[in-house]
C-alpha cells in the first residue's frame, strides 16, 4: 500500500456547545450532569393513561434491536444513531449522546370516538395503527389522518399537546396561520437552534421582524485558498437557478443590514432549497424568516511538495460511490470546503484513492511527497507499479519501449514493484529524493 496519504482529523472551526440543549424537528438532546459512564439515554416517560409502544433500530441496516418497557421511564442506550418508532411511527436516526438525553418531541392523540378507527400519515397511504375503542396513543410530532366511520379527520400533533381524533381543517389551517407571528413583531420570540445531519439554524441578532414576507440567510464558510473553479448552485422548484463563484461567496455577497453575523451570508425567501457544492448536493435545505441556516462543511486540505510544479491536474476528488470528478487541480497546497459526506482523492493518478471522510468543522490534511527517480534499464522494458498489483494503472514506462535507457520520472514516496521484460520483477522502496534504480540484469 502507498504511504503517500496520511488522514488527520484536526480540531475544526465549530467547536460543539455541550452545555446547552441540542434541537431538531423531531427531538431534543440535553446534557445529564450527573450521568456516569459511556452511555446516553432515552427519555419516555409517560403519563400513565397512555398506551405505548417503542421500538429501537439500527439506523444503518434497520436491524431491530429491542422495545421498551412500560414501566420504564428512561432507557439507557450506547452512543449512535438510532432509528425508534412510537406507535408504529418512524422517527429516522435520532442520536443518542454520551452523557446526554434524548428526549422525542411527540404529542398525544386521544381516540374518544367509539367504534372502529384507523391512523395515517398526512397522504392516507400508510396506515400506522387502529382499534376499536377509545384510546389515548403518543405520536410522533406532524400532520396524520385519523378515518372514523369511512370518513378522514386530519389532526396535527405538537410537542406536549393533547389533541382529540378529529378537527375540521377549516380549524385547523386556522390555528396553523394564528402560529405565524406578525411581520411587525420583534424576534425574540425565536430563540432555539434547529439542528439536522446537514445543516443548523440559527436565529438572527437584528433583524425588524419575521414575517412570512421576512427572508432568511445563507451561510458558507469558505477558507480564503480555496482552489478556483469552484461554484455554488442554488435551486428550488419554481424559481431560476442562482450561481454563486467561491470568490461571489468569500468578497461580494451581500449581507442584510443590521445582521450582527461575521460569516458572509445569502438573503433568500423562505422555502426548501437544493445546494450544490463542487457538484456535490446538498438536499432540502430550508431557510426560514428571520432566522440563518448554515450548511455543515468541513475541510480537505492538501499539502504537497515536489521536485517540480504539480501539472495535468495533478490531483482529483471523486464522490465515493461514483467516479466522476466532483473538482480537479494542480494546485499542490490548498483547502477545500465540502458538505459532509465521504470522498475518495486521487494524487497523481493514483488508484485506488484514499478515502477522506469529512465532518462539520474538522479538517483533513492530506501530506503527499514527491521525489524524482533515475531508472537504469539496461536495455529492459519496464513499468512501474504498486507492490501488490492491484492497481491496473501504470505510474511510468520505459526502456526498450521508447528507447530510453536512462529515464527520470516523478512519484509519489512509497513502495513499488518494477515490472520487467527478460527480467525478475524488482521491489523498491522510494523515498529519497534524486533516487536511483537499476534493473535488468544488473542487481
């Protein structure tokens, strides 16, 4: 294997705040100051008239792992992300922390209808549960379907409430609209920080009000040696398509007035959005009013040095499940910022690449050297490959082939075989700069 690529993860520019809680959509992670040991736990505890029924999976192979007591009122669970389901419910990858809690955000739906009912979700197509008496059940927070008597009742489950198995939905779009505060209001209202796998949003310091009509922000935080040709494509259904150079982002783009936010940042309506980064994307998006969303990144940066300059896009980042190129370049030192995800970088056409797995505010760095290596080939044809020939690709050729003898060639420092014509194959170790190999018969 080469020795050419050694990953370090360094400490990264978002340094997490443990102290306070952690809020998505569908759950909240709060630190137990008191908790011992290597695990996290699982908040659920219940009031005692509801019925429950939890669930725990893997998140990865949705391998099922275990349900939950009734009488328990915390389930104490290693670190990871799971994959619970609350009265046949998904709730997909909610983390379990070291130290922390989890709690569901969830809500209760009270059947008082007698006879036959039936739960779904908000399009009617999957059916969750049903019985046929009175029954108060825990949900997940949003939007179901309850059908009582061939006809659907749409409910909206909110975290804490109670709500009964049916509500008009003139009502209920009614309570939904009385939710939106006014756009004359102050923003003080907004005060928790909304965290999902790929992104986090912030409220924002200064701004008149949050209004339906209020924009909300953008923000990437690129390095300043970035490498160029980089280019951001904002999209979403409806509505043209906005690009955006890595230089728009670092120099130029606007930042709304009042905004007290060191990062450079995009004003955009309110709405779900696709972001494209270096052809890599970055899906469903949402900006809300009043508030920023900041995409996870990390940071690939490569250090290279070389007896000569870098040439022919020396190196070149791949998605890792597909092989196009997402960014190429020649560029031996620069930084790279990238959405979370994991990647494979070739170096001097190396294949296979090194895996780069990169993580929210952690940086890669990636040191590759490069010497310069004499072959003697007395009049051998040769080529030059990993030592365990898995690579199919060639990293030099020459001697009788194209007549040079006597050929300098630059690689990557590492361990090669020399495969020969007429000849015993030769290991050698390269790592010294100015090297020189003779091959043939010469030993």
């Amino acid at each position: 294997m080469k020795k050419l690529l050694l990953p370090v993860l360094a400490c990264g520019m978002f340094a997490s705040v443990f102290a306070q809680p952690k809020v998505s959509e569908k759950w909240v992670i709060t630190p137990v100051p008191n908790m011992k040991g290597v695990l996290g736990r699982l908040d659920i505890n219940f009031p005692a008239d509801v019925e429950r029924n939890i669930l725990i999976y893997q998140a990865a192979d949705n391998k099922f792992l275990t349900s939950v007591s009734y009488n328990d009122k915390i389930y104490t669970i290693a670190p990871g992300q799971y994959r619970f389901t609350l009265t046949n419910v998904p709730v997909e990858n909610v983390p379990i922390q070291k130290g922390h809690e989890t709690r569901l955000k969830m809500g209760f739906l009270d059947v008082v209808s007698e006879g036959d009912w039936h739960l779904y979700d908000e399009t009617k197509e999957k059916a969750y549960t049903s019985g046929n008496k009175p029954k108060k059940i825990p949900l997940p927070v949003g939007r179901y379907q309850v059908k009582l008597g061939g006809q659907f009742y749409p409910v909206i489950i909110k975290d804490g409430e109670t709500v009964e198995d049916y509500t008009p939905m003139g009502i209920i779009e009614e309570a939904h609209d009385k939710e939106k505060p006014d756009s004359n209001e102050p923003n003080s209202m907004i005060t928790e920080i909304i965290e999902e796998d790929k992104w986090v949003i912030t409220p924002l310091t200064g701004t008149k009000g949050i209004g339906k009509n209020e924009p909300g922000m953008l923000e990437i935080n690129f390095l300043n040696d970035q490498p160029e040709g980089g280019r951001m494509i904002i999209s979403r259904s409806g509505y043209a398509d906005i690009s955006l150079s890595v230089d728009d982002f670092k120099n130029t783009i606007p930042v709304k007035s009042g905004v007290k936010n060191a990062a450079p940042a995009y004003p955009l309506s309110p709405g779900t959005y696709q972001i494209k980064l270096y052809k890599v994307l970055v899906e469903n998006v949402p900006i809300k009013s009043g508030m920023q969303t900041r995409i996870k990144t990390g940071t690939l940066k490569i250090n290279s040095t070389s007896p000569a300059p870098l040439y022919d896009a020396q190196w070149k980042l791949v998605k890792d499940t597909v092989n196009s190129s997402i960014l190429a370049g020649s560029k031996g030192d620069c930084s790279i910022t990238l959405p979370l995800g994991v990647f494979r970088l070739m170096i001097y056409k190396i294949y296979p690449s090194y895996k780069i797995d990169i993580r929210d505010g952690k940086t890669v760095n990636i040191d590759a050297t490069f010497v310069n290596v004499t072959v003697i080939s007395n009049k051998t044809t040769w080529h030059l490959k990993d030592v365990d020939e898995k690579n199919p690709q060639s990293y030099g050729n020459g001697g009788l082939s194209d007549g040079a003898d006597i050929k300098t060639i630059i690689v990557p420092v590492g361990d090669y075989r020399f495969k020969c014509s007429g000849a015993p194959d030769k290991v050698v170790a390269i790592y010294n700069q100015s090297q020189q190999v003779t091959l043939g018969n010469i030993q």
